[in-house]
C-alpha cells in the first residue's frame, strides 16, 4: 500500500489541507490526513478533509474563508470557482481590549551600520535623490541623473547611488481637492526618507501647480531648486548643467557621511507581500512575523500596511492595539478605503489577482488572514494614513493600498529605511531608493529563481527549520544587509522600479 501524502492543515478546526507536493496530486491518492482525492490538485491548492454542505462554511487558519456554493464531499478540490465571500467583519463592532497587551520581553545587544542623519534618524544607504514637481521634467531629471552616475559619482565613493524621484503628479491637477493631500505629502516625505540625508533637490517647470515650496520647506531648499523656465537658462545644456553643478554641492556633503554603530532602534522595516500563494500565510509571512517581533522587542519601528489584505483580518488586530485610539484609527482607514472602493464600483473582492488563484488563495479572506501574519505578535502602537510619517516606534499599521509600488512607495514616504516583500508566485520588485529583501514562500520559487530570491521560506513547509529559525535567520540577514556587509539579489542585479503614487483626487 502507498504511504499517504503529506498536506498541512494549519489549525485544528481547519476542514481543509493545502497539498504540499509539487506538480499536484493525482485523483485517487490518499493524504495523510484520512482524505482520498477525488479529482486531480494542483501545488498549493485545497482538499476538502470532510463533507462541506452547500452554504457550508469553508475554514482555513481556524476562520471563516468562504461559504460553499455547492456541496464539497470530503477529498474534493476547493477553488475560488467553488466558495463565496462572507461578509466582512462589522468595523462597528471593533472595540479596544479592556487592558493593553503587554510589551514583548526586550531584546539588547543587537546593532548595524548605518548612516547617522543631523536629524537623529539613520539611512541604511547613502543616496542622493533628486525629486520633480511635476511629471513634465521627469524625462529630463533621468537624462541627468544617468550624467551624474557616469561623471560625478566616481569621485564620490561615499555615496551610494544618485536616484530620480519621479511621479505622475503636479500638472493638470484639482491641487485643492479633498484628498489632494495625498499625494502631495506622500512627495514632501519621501523626500526626507532617511536613506538621502537630507540632501534632496528639486527639479521643477515653473508653471506647474504643485511648487517646490509645497513639498519641502524654505530652509530645505537653499540651493536645492530649480525650475526649467528660469529665463536665464539658454538651451538645454545650460539647464542640465544647472542641475549638474548643485549635484556636485549635494555629493560633496554626502560623500562625508560614515557608517557608523547604530542599534536596532534605529531600524523602519516595511513589511510587504505581492504575488501572494497559499503559503505565504504558512511559510514566508509568519516568518517575517518572528523577525518583526525582534525589532520590536530590540526598540526597532515596523509597518505593516494594504487595507484590502487586512480588512478581512481586522477583527484580530482590537486585542493588539497599545491604546484605545489604535483602533479608533483603524476603523477610520478601514472605513474609507470601504467608501473609496465603493466609489469606483469595486470591493474588497477586486483585490485577488488571477495569480494569487493560480497559487491556492481562493479569496481575499484567505488572503487577508495569510497577510496579517507579517505582523508578528507585538501591540500595535499607531496607525497612520497613506502618505504619512512614522509617529512612534514600536508596530504600526500604515494605511496604504495593496498594489505593490503603491504600496512601498507610501512605507518610503512613512520613514522606511528598509524593506522586506514575500512573494510565492515571483517578482523582480526592487525599489531604488531602498534594501529590498524578497523572500520565496515556497522552495520551488527559490530554486527557480535562485539569482532573483533572497530567502527560501519554503523550508519552514518541508519541516527544515521552524517558523522561530527562519525569524532568527532573517532577522540577522536584516542587520547584515542594513548595514551593507550583503547587498540583495536585485541589487546586484541592477533591477529598479518606479515609484507609484496614490492620487485619489480628481484630474482636471
């Protein structure tokens, strides 16, 4: 008699198992938890473990994912195609836990290198950033940024990289619309990321409606502006050349800058996850969990973000909070992106990509309750809104949307000096301006794409190491890279995407 095959079922009340083998399992084959297939299941994909009635519910992660369309005889395949959404958790309901969870136990002795900034905050790199007021110049900032790389860089060995902070935005916009507020101070703080030093400048048109002076202050532009209309100005080389020569002042600073001893505290990780599979919540995403508690623990600052990946989970996250304003703030962001989704003739449903189904996620239920799991276990101290500055250290919750350089683009704007992002289907996602660390959640990924992955969560499915190991183990990866002693994968291979602003504000 064939020995079963293995498939994991996370939680006890769970009436389904995910397949752990690769390529599938074929019908007919038993698994080691009493089911029998009846009909071929890819990789990744669920097994019905007992008869699920019609309207049944379908749990995974000890919660509610769906509701049953038909009726599932135990053994059978459970996809998107065959369950319904329940409702989402009612944001009215949420209230805060009558006592504050307590702190997790410190953690002491753990530094990196980084770069200490005159405002007391520490850039994991040593960059310079050159950001436009308006998208008609970001054509032009490129051209003298690949100058700058080619002439000046070379002289500056200091500094790390000179990168163009481009965007959509400023021109032909409703500047004093509602929520115009969001891309506009989204620009003003990425510019103050820590990763640049304080040594941004701005590149602008002169017509346009977003003005420098509305994305940094006064003093932060001392020769650091300048507009291409600018009637002195004759001819483009004597624009390119403008920017050349400010460059040159910026470098100059920045080439004195040194990596010094800076402890955890000083660390802003952001957590993210795209091209998500059924193991994300299993491996790579409970991982980055154990690794955000030891920031946390070592007075570190992390943020967890995507409204439409935690909406569903959010009844979870009340227990947590480190105040009762926590969730006051969490339903306030819940219930607007709910209002913003609504006015575009979408839900919370539009979020599952044809991807994520390919990988196992039957819904963005099973989603949401696999994303959580970045969070870790530690109280959660604040939530900002998208476009925000971090206020505190500790776990916060930043309100951003789920599309991937969306996403990163406002955890840059929140203060992130270094970024983490799981994926199980596979990404090039690199951001320019940050440390992106990218983690396979399962082993065929990693081993596909074994230039392209930093980590292989995987591992933690095929029992090689504990969730609590691979926690540890990227945790150290994090100071190591931090501190520039390891570059990542996409770094060395030179992949740099564009930042993606938010812009809910009309376009005129």
């Amino acid at each position: 008699m064939n020995k079963p095959v293995p498939s994991l079922k996370v939680h006890e009340s769970d009436n389904v198992s995910i397949i752990l083998t690769a390529g599938g399992v074929k019908a007919g084959v038993a698994l080691d938890t009493g089911a029998v297939l009846l009909e071929d299941v890819p990789f990744g994909h669920k097994v019905a473990l007992a008869d699920i009635p019609k309207g049944g519910q379908v749990i995974r992660y000890g919660e509610v994912i769906g509701l049953a369309k038909m009726a599932l005889p135990k053994g059978s395949w459970v996809n998107e195609h065959m369950i319904e959404l329940p409702e989402p958790p009612d944001l009215e309901s949420l209230v805060a836990p009558v006592e504050a969870p307590q702190p997790l136990p410190p953690l002491e002795g753990y530094t990196f290198e980084g770069y200490r900034n005159p405002d007391g905050s520490v850039g994991t790199r040593n960059v310079l950033a050159i950001s436009i007021s308006v998208q008609c110049v970001a054509g032009v900032v490129e051209h003298v940024v690949r100058r700058i790389r080619e002439e000046l860089l070379p002289h500056y060995p200091n500094v790390d990289d000179v990168v163009a902070l481009t965007h959509s935005y400023g021109c032909g916009v409703a500047i004093n619309a509602t929520d115009a507020y969001i891309p506009i101070r989204t620009i003003k703080n990425i510019a103050l990321n820590p990763n640049f030093g304080g040594e941004v400048m701005v590149v602008g048109l002169g017509c346009e409606k977003l003005r420098p002076e509305m994305i940094m202050n006064d003093d932060e532009l001392t020769q650091s502006k300048m507009f291409m209309q600018e009637e002195e100005l004759l001819g483009f080389g004597a624009i390119t050349d403008r920017v050349m020569d400010q460059a040159r002042e910026h470098l100059e600073r920045l080439n004195k800058r040194q990596r010094e001893t800076c402890p955890v505290s000083d660390l802003v990780v952001g957590m993210q996850c795209g091209g998500s599979d059924a193991f994300s919540g299993i491996t790579a995403n409970p991982m980055l969990g154990i690794a955000s508690d030891l920031i946390v623990r070592a007075g570190g600052s992390v943020m967890f973000s995507e409204v439409t990946e935690v909406r569903d989970s959010v009844h979870l996250l009340p227990r947590r909070a480190a105040n009762p304003g926590v969730v006051e703030d969490l339903v306030r962001e819940m219930s607007w992106y709910d209002a913003y989704l609504a006015k575009g003739g979408a839900d919370r449903a539009a979020n599952t990509t044809p991807g994520n189904k390919m990988g196992g996620l039957s819904g963005i239920v099973e989603k949401s309750l696999g994303s959580v799991a970045k969070s870790g276990s530690s109280p959660i101290v604040d939530v900002i809104g998208p476009g925000e500055r971090l206020r505190r250290k500790g776990l916060t919750f930043a309100a951003t949307p789920a599309g991937d350089f969306v996403c990163g683009t406002l955890q840059l704007a929140a203060g992130m000096n270094l970024h983490i992002f799981t994926t199980g289907r596979g990404t090039p996602y690199n951001l320019p301006t940050t440390p992106t660390i990218k983690v396979a959640t399962n082993s065929g990924l990693a081993a596909r794409w074994f230039d392209l992955m930093d980590v292989d969560a995987g591992r933690i499915a095929a029992g090689e190491v504990s969730v609590e190991e691979a926690g540890w183990e990227l945790f150290r990866l994090i100071l190591d890279i931090a501190s520039g002693r390891t570059q990542t994968a996409a770094d060395k291979l030179g992949i740099k995407n564009d930042l993606v602003l938010f812009n809910p504000a009309p376009i005129t």
